[in-house]
C-alpha cells in the first residue's frame, strides 16, 4: 500500500513529524518499507512557460529557448529535453536553486551559448522516477509561482507492507482510523453525497454467481466530456501513490479504490448489451482483457457479462472491448462486492497481479460499494460533467457476511498483556478503530466494522489494545512457572529414534513440500478423495500430497539426474485425506464426520531405494537391490517393536502402482497398513525411472508401537532344534505357514527360522519346497526327544490340514 503523507495528513491530524508517524505504523503492525520524501529543497524553482525556442546552433539534441518566468524578462535556457516546445509550462530552476542530489543551478554556456537555469523533469525534482522529459504543468499554471506551492510540496511517499489480514488498510480512510487511535485524533471522512439523478438511463443487473458475487451496484452517467483533464490534485496523489494519471474517468475509479479501499471499474455503456448478468465463467470461455491478453476461463472464475458477451474477470480485470477510450461519452460505473474465496488465486492463474485482485483476494467491505460508487460519481461529475442515472442494486443480503459481537474480558487481557490497561482507554482504543463498545461487567462487548474481516475472537481484541496501548508500554517479563517433562510411553517407539534406525541402515532423510501437482498424483492413480488448495502458490503445489511417495520418487529422481546411482532416502512425515472419505467409510470410531471438516492427517514412513544392494567394495559381488533387500529392512523395523507375530505380507490388494508380481500388502493383526514392492513398469517410464525402484510406505503409528520389554529369569532349561522340509502349494505364503505353526506351538516354540527354499527336480510343478528350523524350550523342565518329535508332528498335522502340506522325507 503506497500513499501520500499529506493525503493522510488531510484525513486525520497528526502531531508528529514524519519520522514519529513511520515509527509509529510499524510498532503498530503497519510496518513502513519504504519512505520516498518528495520536492524536499525546491526553493528558487518556479512555474514557467516556454514561449519561444530555436535549434542550438553547434548542437543537434539541444534547443534554445525563451522562458518566461514572471520576471518580466523572458530567461534564455538550453534545453535537451525531447518535449521541450512552446506553449508547455514546466519547473524552471533558477539560477542559485539547489536541487536534489545536491544539484546547484549555476549561469553557464553550453555549446557557446548562454544559459541562465534549468528546466527540469520530474525526476531532477526528486518527486517521481521519470526522466523522458520535462515535467509538463497543466496550461492553467501560474507563471513565476514557486513549484512547491503550486503542487502541494514537500510531501513523502510511503509504502506499507501490510499483513493479508488487514485488507481495511489498503484504502486511505481506514489506514487514518488506526492513525487516529494511535495519536488521539478524529478522522475526517469525506462527506457522504448522494449526486443529484438527472437521467433516466438504467440498465438490468442478474445475480448469477450466487455465494461468490452476494452484491453488485451500478450506475449510467451520461454526456461526460471525454477530454476532460483530470485536475493536479488529483492525479498528483495518484502519482505519489504509485499510480500513472491516464484519465479522468479511469483516474477517479483509481482515486476512490486508494481513498476508500473499494476497487470500482467503468464500462463504456454504448458496447453494452441488454443486463448486466454476473454469472460464472462456462468451461472454454475467453476474453480479451486490457491489457490485450486472451484470459482463458473456467467455472472457477466469475464473468462479469451483458447478454452477449463477456466484459470482466471479476475481482480481477476488465475486458478490452468494453473499456473506456477517448470517445466514450457513456459509461456504466460498477461497484460490488465479491466473496475473497471466488477471487482468491484468480489473477495468479492468468498470470496477473492487479490492485483489484489484491484487495478482494483479501476482503472488501461489503457496506462499501454504494458509498464508493455516490463518490467516485461526485468527483467524475465535477471534474468531466454528465448526467447521472439512478444507482442500481442487485443483492442477496443472506450471503452477506454480518459482523458478530466479540466478548473480552479484562481479567484476561490484563493476564495476556502483563499490565492493566484503563476501562476508558480500552474503550476510546475501539471506539477510534471504528468499533461498537458496550461495557459489561467482567469486560466489554465489541462489535467490529464491516471492514474488519480479522476481528473473530477474544484474542484478536487484545491485540488491537497491544498494538494502539503500544508494545513499548508493555513491560518485559520473564514466562515464570514450573515445567513438566514430559514422559516418554515405553510403549512407544521414539520418531527420534526410528530416524536414527534408518539412517543408521543407510538410508538418507528428506523433507519434501505437502503440496504436489495434481498431474503428478493422476500418474500414480490417486484420483479420489484429494484435498485441493483454494489459493495454491503455484499449480505444480495445488493438492495436499496423498501419499509420500510421489514426492519421495520425485527427489530420488532428481538425485538420479545428477549421476547419483545408489539412491535411498526415507521421510517421516503427514499425508492428508478428504473428509468424505471419512463419510463412506468413518475411520475414526464414534466420529460423525460433517460437511467443513478438516481433512483427515495420517503420520507415515515411506522409503524409496535404487541401484546397487550395498554400497561398492571389493569383498562381495555387486548386485541390484530387490525386494527381499527391503523386506529385510521392514523385518528389522518389525523386530524393534518386539511383536513380530502380529505382522503379515500378503500379495493381494496391492495398488496400481505396485509391480503385480513384486509387490506385497503389509499387514498388521490382518488390517492393512502399508505396500511395499518394486514399482509398476509402466509408472516407472511414466516417471522416466529405471525398472529397480522399490518403494515401502507405511501407517506411522503402528510402526511405532512395541511391546513393553518385562524382565524375565534366564531360562534354565537347554533350546531343542528340529528341522523339517515341507512340499507346499507354490502360493501358500510364509506368513500363513508360520503363523499355524506358532498359534498351534504356542509357548514352546520361541523361534521359527525359514532357512531354505526350493522347487525344481524332485517338486511336483506349482509345489515348493521349504526348510525351517524348529527351536523348542520348555520353562520348566527339559523337553525330551519323544516331546520334541509330538510337537513336530502336531505342526505337522496342522500344516497338513491348513496349508495342504506334506513332510519331505
């Protein structure tokens, strides 16, 4: 927000100096980033008139010319300036003036040729950055006055960098509210005016956008003069305020947005078709805006239309045809609101930031438009005549945000601010900001201004008296109180220390973005329940991640493009899940999800490996990571939470993005938690990946739940080991096989070790053959060779039974 000091000096008194009221906004939360004094040192520069100039003599690029500067003499002065001519009135700085940059005016001969000052351009002023030519005053300027007097100097430029949640500052009458609470002063509104109707001119508005557009006024002003020159106050205030004067009309919309906060646009009535309809864009649709480009539209974005054609991108900008030129001698003046959500992230997708969309991407006061559009009508008719038509409304006032009354209590912003702040001061604090206070035993009732979008709750009052009561008022203290440690559940595996683990198994942490591309997770087949951005930063950051692992990949491809073969990362971190979801299958017990609900977070562990199994020596082969290379380091996590009997892999329902052959469903007490596998083929060269890529994500939470270790004497009784070979259906799993043999062992076996597999010569076709070792302990007494035998041939038996097993001799 950039704007004149003297400007807001009109609107509220201030006594302090500039330096005090910079210092002031920013302790107040305005913070200043930029202060441009203007027109400081302009004694001995005055307005003058060229009223001859020749061609220099020795000097193509320079004239000759004769000033008159109120002196009677007309002043001799060399100019370079391309625009120097007769007839313009421009600054002249006399001979003895200082300009700024520590400049001195001094008589001189340039070429030869006497000069006795200079006439000079806005920027040798110090009051603006151009220097294409010399700063040309309007006809009307009095000759031989001092500039600084003619053009309202000095003044200064400042620029705020306002936080998103103080939009009521982007305008000059709600920046001097806070300038007014914080110096004790009074703001001077500008008068309320209601202009005099004396045209019938009228024209039909259509509310189609229903939440998004809940307001939209207009209005016809007929004959207007279109070369109408928009006066020096004006367009100097626009100037100091970062904006170029282009024409009375577009002038006084701009003058209005910067005043009153409301942007406003102006139709060329004559290109206009039939109503004003505010509808949504159809998919395809196109307009031609100002600035020639073609907006490509989309039902997400509001049309500002007639019956014919497309006029504007709401919020945003205006269309092309339908702008004013200068030959429009009708306009149609527009002034709305629209809701932030249906114009948030708009102009970014067109490529465009504009003062409009940065004021409702934030919110507009929704009392403003009426009160916008009697202004700028008052200030068009003056400056460029006409006939106005009767202000038109179309509004649905239940879509209307309406302020509510915020409760504070002065207990608790005398605890929060560790000071007491007067009842009579809190309430003039209020009352300065525009707020409605009614006293209440424990505090005050407090109802905010439309303006104020950020006054939600007790805390954001006690803020606004920390900020007017001032920061500096408020004595430093040291936070005085017992802390508790917190206790680490032994039934819960430290995210520390799982972090350490992998690292610790040669895997490298890496910390990716929550927002991906949604082309991204279509390549991978996440198409339902996605949470999408309102306002995304970009569109490659537009949807809350799914999974880990399109991100994880990314990076590891990334690493890849950069000759890093041997790829193994991991990240510990949340994924994100639509609430409907929630609504088919309610996921949390006792949970009715409804319609608002936050999406559903989910801690997980996802790893993504490549390239060589270990890293490169000389005392093993190399070979490639494979599956059972990961699955090793599953085993190992499964080992640490000591209950790895609750865990299973299954070759069912894996994702499409798993390869069907090398790919497992993990499970844990048979729900399932996690995938792990080499990618699917076709991803993989959707990705442009190799074919060695295994991935593994997991449900935190499980991982990281453990039995809590209890101590246990040393047995005194020896292990017992039997080997046996079991024939077994090639799809039987080892996760079934071994879960028969412990339920049916059940405290005898302490352990079961696969140490063989086989199928081939000797193995029926669809059978294999397995080897697993048996190890037996009884805790009370030695377990004999007939007891070792019973229990083989019970796991035997049951195996037979369940698995459809015979023992190999």
């Amino acid at each position: 927000m950039k704007f004149s000091e003297n400007w807001l000096r009109e609107l509220v008194d201030v006594q302090a100096d500039r330096a005090e009221l910079a210092h002031a906004l920013t302790m107040a939360g305005l913070e200043v980033e930029e202060l441009t004094p203007l027109g400081d040192n302009l004694a001995g520069v005055v307005v003058a008139e060229i009223i001859a100039a020749e061609k220099h003599p020795e000097a193509d690029r320079l004239q000759v010319c004769k000033v008159d500067a109120g002196q009677g003499e007309p002043l001799q002065i060399v100019c370079g300036a391309p625009n120097a001519r007769v007839g313009i009135k421009v600054p002249l700085a006399m001979v003895g003036a200082k300009l700024p940059g520590d400049i001195s005016i001094k008589a001189a001969k340039l070429r030869g040729v006497e000069s006795s000052g200079m006439l000079c351009s806005a920027k040798e002023l110090g009051i603006d950055a151009d220097a294409s030519g010399l700063l040309e005053l309007p006809l009307d300027a009095p000759v031989g006055q001092p500039l600084a007097d003619y053009l309202g100097l000095p003044d200064a430029s400042f620029e705020l960098k306002l936080t998103p949640n103080r939009p009521d500052c982007l305008g000059l009458v709600g920046l001097a509210h806070d300038v007014a609470a914080l110096f004790g002063s009074a703001v001077k509104v500008p008068a309320q005016l209601s202009v005099p109707v004396t045209s019938a001119a009228r024209r039909g508005i259509r509310l189609e956008a229903g939440k998004d557009t809940p307001r939209y006024l207009g209005r016809i002003i007929e004959g207007i003069d279109p070369a109408a020159r928009t006066p020096l106050w004006l367009a100097e205030r626009l100037r100091r305020a970062g904006l170029r004067p282009i024409s009375a009309v577009v002038d006084v919309t701009n003058y209005v947005m910067l005043e009153l906060g409301q942007p406003m646009h102006a139709f060329d009535n004559d290109t206009l078709e039939g109503d004003i309809v505010v509808r949504h864009a159809r998919a395809g649709e196109t307009l031609k805006i100002l600035d020639g480009s073609e907006a490509k539209l989309d039902p997400g974005f509001v049309l500002i239309a007639d019956e014919a054609k497309g006029l504007a991108v709401a919020g945003v900008m205006g269309g092309h045809d339908s702008r004013v030129t200068d030959a429009t001698g009708n306009i149609f003046l527009e002034s709305a609101h629209f809701a932030p959500a249906a114009i948030m992230g708009r102009a970014r997708k067109l490529g465009l930031h504009t003062d409009a969309s940065h004021r409702f991407e934030r919110g507009v006061d929704p009392e403003l438009p009426r009160r916008a559009l009697e202004r700028a009508s008052e200030l068009l008719l003056a400056i460029a005549g006409g006939k106005a038509g009767p202000v038109l409304v179309a509004e649905n006032l239940a879509d209307l945000p309406t302020p509510a009354a915020v409760t504070l209590r002065r207990a608790r912003l005398q605890r929060v601010l560790g000071v007491g702040v007067a009842d009579a001061e809190v309430a003039r604090i209020f009352t300065a900001l525009g707020m409605q206070v009614v006293a209440v035993a424990d505090g005050w009732q407090v109802t905010a201004p439309s303006s104020r979008f950020d006054i939600e709750r007790e805390e954001d009052l006690i803020e606004e008296v920390a900020r007017i009561f001032g920061y500096d008022n408020i004595p430093t203290a040291t936070p005085a109180g017992a802390l508790t440690l917190a206790v680490e559940p032994e039934a819960r595996i430290n995210e520390l220390a799982l972090r350490e683990q992998l690292a610790a198994r040669g895997y490298h942490e890496a910390v990716n973005l929550s927002f991906v591309a949604a082309e991204l997770l279509a390549s991978w087949g996440f198409r339902e329940n996605l949470v999408s951005l309102a306002n995304p930063l970009s569109a490659d950051l537009a949807v809350m991640r799914p999974s880990l692992l399109p991100g994880l990949i990314e990076a590891l491809r990334h690493n890849r493009a950069r000759q890093q073969e041997r790829v193994r990362l991991f990240e510990v971190a949340r994924v994100f899940e639509s609430c409907e979801s929630l609504r088919k299958e309610p996921a949390i017990p006792g949970r009715t999800p409804e319609q608002g609900d936050p999406p559903l977070e989910t801690p997980s562990l996802a790893i993504v490996a490549c390239g060589s199994a270990r890293a490169e020596q000389w005392g093993e082969p190399s070979r490639v990571l494979d599956f059972h290379d990961l699955k090793g380091d599953l085993d190992a996590l499964i080992a640490w939470g000591g209950e790895p009997q609750r865990w299973s892999v299954h070759a069912d329902g894996l994702p499409g993005w798993l390869h069907p052959g090398r790919g497992a469903r993990v499970a844990r007490d048979g729900e399932t938690v996690g995938y792990l596998g080499a990618l699917h083929p076709q991803l993989a060269k959707t990705l442009d990946l190799g074919a060695d890529v295994h991935v593994l994500e997991l449900a935190l939470e499980p991982v990281l739940q453990r039995r809590v270790p209890q101590a246990r004497a040393v047995p005194r009784f020896p292990l017992v080991r039997r080997d046996i070979a079991i024939d077994v259906p090639e799809t039987a799993a080892w996760s079934q096989i071994g879960q028969v043999v412990r339920s049916t062992l059940g405290e005898r076996l302490k352990e079961l070790r696969l140490f063989d597999r086989y199928s081939g010569k000797g193995v029926e076709a669809g059978r294999k053959s397995l080897a697993m070792g048996l190890i037996l302990q009884d805790a009370s007494r030695t377990l004999t060779d007939d007891d070792a035998d019973r229990c083989v041939r019970e796991a035997i038996a049951a195996l037979e039974q369940t698995c459809k097993a015979k023992l190999r001799g």
